[in-house]
C-alpha cells in the first residue's frame, strides 16, 4: 500500500511505497526537493512534517536531525520512510539555483599548495554562460563514467578560468593518478554549477565560516564575492589544519581583513609544532569557545564529514538554529558519487 504525500506550500501529491525513501519518491515523481549527501548528514533535504509520521530505519536517527528537532516534526527527506499519509513543508526555503552545463574546459595549470593539496586550474570560453553562485561546486568526469566534485574557489569565473584545490587521496583514480598527469591545454569535462552550499544574503546575520581542509575552497569562494561590500554582515573564519605549513591561504585570508567590513580570522591547528602561537585543537570546539550563544548567528560548515557532524551537534547545543546551518554536502557523498574533495 502506498501513502500519499502533499507538500503544502505547492499542493503536489505524490506516493511513498512501502520501505521506499520520501526523496526517492518525490524525486521518481518529478517533486524537486533540493539535495545534496543524500544520506542524512548535511540537512539540505529537510522537510517539516505537519500531518502524519516517518520512521527511519533501525530507528536511528541521520545526523542532520536532533532528538528534539525529529520531536518538532522535522525530518531528513533522503532517509525518512513513510509511515502513513503526510503534508510536508519544504522548509529549507533555498532559492532559486543556476543552470547546470555540461562543458569542455581546458587545463591552465597544476601546482603544489602545500604537501598532498594541489590547485588545478580551468579555462574555457563556455565558462562565460555558465553562472554559478559562490560556493558552489563541480563535476569532473573520468573516463569510466565515474565523477569526482570539487567546489569552485573563485566568486567568479575571471577571464573565463576557475580554481579548485584538490586534496591527494590515497589511491584516488583522480587525485592520485590523473591529477599530477595533467597537461597544460588538456581537456577535462565537467558539468556545472552543482550544489546548495552558497551565501544567504538574506539572513543578515553575523556568519561564522567553519572549514577543515580543502573544504576552505568554496568558503573563499563566498568570502571574494563579499569583498569591499559596505553591507556585509560581521565575518568570522575559523580554518582547521594539523600544521602551519598547510595554511596555504594564510596570507591572502590576513590581507583580505582590510576589504572586508568586519572581519576575523582564526586558524586553529590539530597538531601545531613548538613555535605555533594561535588556537590548537579542533577547530569546532574553537568555534564554540568563541561564541557560547550561537542564536543569533548564521553557520557556514564545509571539510571532513566527521568534523562536521561533531560541528553540527555542537553548534545546536550552544543554541544555534538548524535553519541557520549550511553544510557543504558534497563532502559526504560516497566514492561512487564524489568523494575526493575534503
């Protein structure tokens, strides 16, 4: 028996079959509700229930939905099942996204960030009809018909180029071996923009930018598109690396504080050596030393999944609102999918 689902803001209708996933569904039926990991870690999906139950397998509850929150009818629309008829709300409220193109770039170069990060450089005429907004992120595809993601670090594609900085995986089909094989002129396809990782101009709020790893591209990304900006709200960076020598962004983050309105920057260091003098630790509970009333600000999250399930958890409980935190989501997707980024 299959249930009926109306989402309220649209008054579409679609069925849930049994054991089936309420995105799976909507997504089979031509509902669009906006996604990224697709497996309960990053809340893009979120849904609010306002008639009706959903149960999640094994009864567990995916990452991205709190005790409380799935209490408030809240729900992860890639995991949740059905359990009878519903109305949802599409409370994610994200806004409308670019076109995603399908292109032939070019490689303008390959260098050496820091020991295992790597900034590959794309240029293309194509480029200049293909929008994105900052944040955002893109497909390569490999030649077995796999894809790997990476987020654009520019605001902008300037004169038609884009950078990625692309973090060496072990035994990574692309990272690993094709990466440092690149030619200059070679032709790599990619499909873009991709992604609801962007900023929200309409929150106005004080933002808190949380990255580990290379999970700082498209956190650069926004931060360029907010330079010299009279109206931006207070900026606070916290960037996790293990050691100073992969502050790759150091110098350009520090010279940006005099075009950016209100602007501060915290790198915070896992395994410092003897002569460090800034923050140590996990950059998520630098976070939440810095602000133990996380309520009024806006939470922007990208780098190694387990940094920011812990960053999530963490933030709820010094009173950050859900709606408020934005996951770069990609970085959760399995091998199959992407995978190589963070």
């Amino acid at each position: 028996m299959a249930y009926q689902v109306e989402v309220i803001e649209t008054g579409a209708v679609f069925e849930v079959n049994p054991e089936e996933k309420l995105l799976e569904a909507a997504s089979r039926q031509g509902i669009r509700i906006y996604s990224d990991c697709e497996f309960g870690g990053c809340g893009t999906c979120r849904i609010k229930v306002v008639e009706g139950q959903v149960h999640y397998e094994d009864d567990f509850l995916p990452m991205s939905v709190s005790d409380e929150e799935h209490a408030d009818g809240f729900a992860a629309a890639c995991q949740a099942q059905v359990s009878s008829n519903l109305k949802i709300s599409l409370a994610n409220h994200i806004d409308s996204l670019p076109e995603v193109h399908a292109l032939s770039l070019r490689v303008s170069s390959v260098r050496e960030l820091c020991p295992g990060v790597r900034e590959l450089r794309l240029h293309g005429e194509d480029l200049a009809r293909a929008t994105y907004l900052p944040g955002q992120y893109l497909n390569i595809q490999l030649e077995d018909g796999r894809a790997r993601s990476f987020s654009m670090a520019t605001a902008t594609a300037q004169n038609n180029e884009l950078r990625l900085f692309i973090r060496e995986v072990e035994q990574g089909v692309f990272t690993q071996h094709q990466l440092p094989q690149l030619a200059v002129g070679q032709s790599l396809q990619v499909e873009l923009p991709l992604g609801t990782f962007y900023y929200r101009a309409r929150d106005w709020r004080p933002m808190v930018f949380v990255a580990t790893g290379t999970g700082i591209a498209p956190i650069r990304a926004i931060l360029e598109s907010l330079l010299d900006d009279a109206d931006c709200p207070p900026i606070y960076l916290y960037w996790g690396m293990r050691t100073e020598h992969d502050l790759y962004q150091l110098d350009e983050f520090n010279a940006w504080a005099e075009r950016l309105s209100d602007f501060s920057f915290i790198p915070v260091l896992s395994q410092p050596e003897a002569g460090w003098s800034g923050r140590r630790g996990y950059v998520q509970d630098a976070v939440c030393a810095d602000h133990p009333d996380g309520s009024e600000f806006a939470f922007y999250l990208c780098g190694a999944p387990a940094m920011i399930a812990d960053a999530q958890t963490k933030l709820k409980a010094i009173g950050a609102e859900s709606d408020f935190i934005y996951a770069d989501a990609f970085t959760f997707q399995h091998e199959q999918a992407v995978a190589e980024n963070v």
